[in-house]
C-alpha cells in the first residue's frame, strides 16, 4: 500500500474488549507523499482506500449511520499505528528504505537528492516520517447485527 502498488487486501478488525470483530476488505489503495526539508527530510504518507464490509461478527448493527463512521476511524488510527511502528522498524532495526523515501526525494527534488545520498543511511534514520490514513466505506450491502442476535442485544450506537 505504502508503494503505491495496486492490490486488495482483507482483513479483521476488533471492535470492542470482547472478541467482536468485522471483517473488511480494503480496495482502490493509493499512496500521496508529501515533502519538506524543515531541520530535516520530513514526509507526509497520505494512504486512501475504499473498504468494503464483508463479515460483521460484532453485535453493532451497521445500518445505524454512526457505527460504520466510529468503526472506519478506528480502522484509519489502529493502521496509522501500525504503519508507524513499521516504518520507525525500518529506520532503526533494517536500516533499509524499502519504502522509497529517497527515490520520491530524487525525482522530486533531485538537487537536494545530491546533497543527501552520500549520507543516506544516516538521514533516512533520522527522517520524520508521518502516515495519515484516509478511507471511506463503499459498500456494506444489507449487513446489518447477526442474524442470531435478539433485538435487545443489538447496539445501535
């Protein structure tokens, strides 16, 4: 996703304490990176997406316009997290830009370019890198509360 690379990608997200989950499927994913050299490279990774809803094991009934919102928010910060633990991996652990920081810094502004490849390793360690997710449900069909659930048990908001 973070490459800019066409792909799908399902997957489940925990939505309360307890074991509730639902299931998406995230499709249509872009990459926008944004650059500045403040004190510094910093980069913007804006990722967007369409989710579709797949399965819903949960007890929220999703035809209530606030569940799929609260749900898609958890959705964007719990994958900003991650993401942000992945990249902050690969700049002190891996020690690799296999996310293509310098490349974007290269076709972009390659006069700064040559002033940092010799020294790379060491700014790329040091680069802010901040990851924002955008996304937006598409479609969630007729997938309201379990079927199994009685009418009191179902959490509206």
């Amino acid at each position: 996703w973070m490459l800019d690379r066409p792909h799908r990608q399902a997957l489940s997200v925990p939505v309360s304490e307890e074991r509730d989950t639902v299931s998406i499927e995230l499709r249509r994913m872009n990459a926008k990176r944004s650059l500045s050299f403040d004190g510094g490279v910093k980069m913007t990774i804006t990722l967007t997406g369409d989710a579709t809803l797949l399965e819903n094991n949960s007890n929220l009934d999703m035809m209530t316009p606030e569940v799929p919102d609260a749900i898609k928010r958890k959705l964007e910060q719990d994958t900003e997290k991650r993401i942000g633990r992945l990249v902050k991996k690969l700049q002190n652990e891996v020690k690799s830009d296999v996310i293509h920081v310098g490349d974007t810094i290269f076709r972009n502004r390659p006069g700064r370019w040559r002033s940092l490849m010799n020294n790379w390793d060491a700014e790329f360690a040091q680069a802010k890198i901040t990851v924002r997710v955008r996304l937006k449900f598409v479609r969630f069909g007729l997938t309201g509360a379990p079927g199994h659930l009685k009418e009191n048990d179902i959490q509206r908001s």
